[in-house]
C-alpha cells in the first residue's frame, strides 16, 4: 500500500495546503467577525473581503507545485482525473441552478461556495477514481 506520508512531494502538498487553508479559516472568521461589529467601509472593507479569496489562490498554487513535484505520473492523473470530474459536477450544478434562477425564480446560488463544492465533489470522487486502478 502507498504510504503517502513517505512521499516527499505528497508531505509538501499536505504542509502547503494546511496553512493554506488555516489562513483562509483565519481571514473567513475575522471578515465575519468584524463587518457585522464595526461596519469597515474603503480600502479596509475590500481588504477584509478579499483576504478569504486571496487564500483559496494560495490552495489552487499549491495544487499547482504539487502536480508539479509529484514525481508518480500515476498519483498525477489520478489526481487530474478526479479534478476534472469535480469541475464537470460543478460546472453541471452550476448550469443547473442558473437555469433553476431564471427560469423559476429560485434564490441565487452564492458564489463563495463554488469553491468548496468543486473541492466536495473532488473528495466525492476520489475514492471511485482510485477504485478504478485496484
């Protein structure tokens, strides 16, 4: 059994990933915290609204320098393939619920949650693209 921990590459992408993702739950809390308490207008308003964004870049980048030191081309494309089926489950729900909004009136989807349902439908169909290889 692949131990993942072992791989160098793999240990960097958990390293990266994890920061990237406690600086995005630091910057999320702190928006959420502050804009109902004190109302930040300008410059700060942006600032405090971006910083959450500006952390889900670092994860795409680090989903980038993973794929580019992973040495096992298998690890690669498992990891590609089930990528790309997230992104067509979320472009399809996407698509879906647009249609939904205009033509029956249904509440907007909330852009800031594309993101973890692409990640959600990754984590869906991870397990499946490995089980095609056993």
């Amino acid at each position: 059994m692949n131990q993942p921990f072992k791989n160098l590459a793999m240990r960097r992408y958990l390293y990266r990933f994890l920061a990237s993702i406690a600086f995005y739950t630091v910057f999320l809390v702190a928006a959420v915290w502050a804009f109902p308490r004190y109302h930040p207008t300008g410059f700060l308003a942006y600032v405090l609204a971006i910083l959450p964004a500006l952390a889900i870049v670092a994860v795409i980048v680090v989903v980038g320098l993973y794929l580019t030191e992973e040495k096992d081309e298998f690890q690669r494309t498992v990891l590609i393939q089930t990528m790309l089926c997230g992104m067509g489950a979320t472009m399809a729900v996407c698509t879906g619920w647009g249609f939904l909004e205009l033509f029956i009136g249904i509440p907007a989807l909330k852009l800031y949650l594309i993101f973890p349902m692409f990640w959600a439908f990754v984590g869906f169909f991870t397990p499946m693209m490995q089980s095609r290889y056993r």
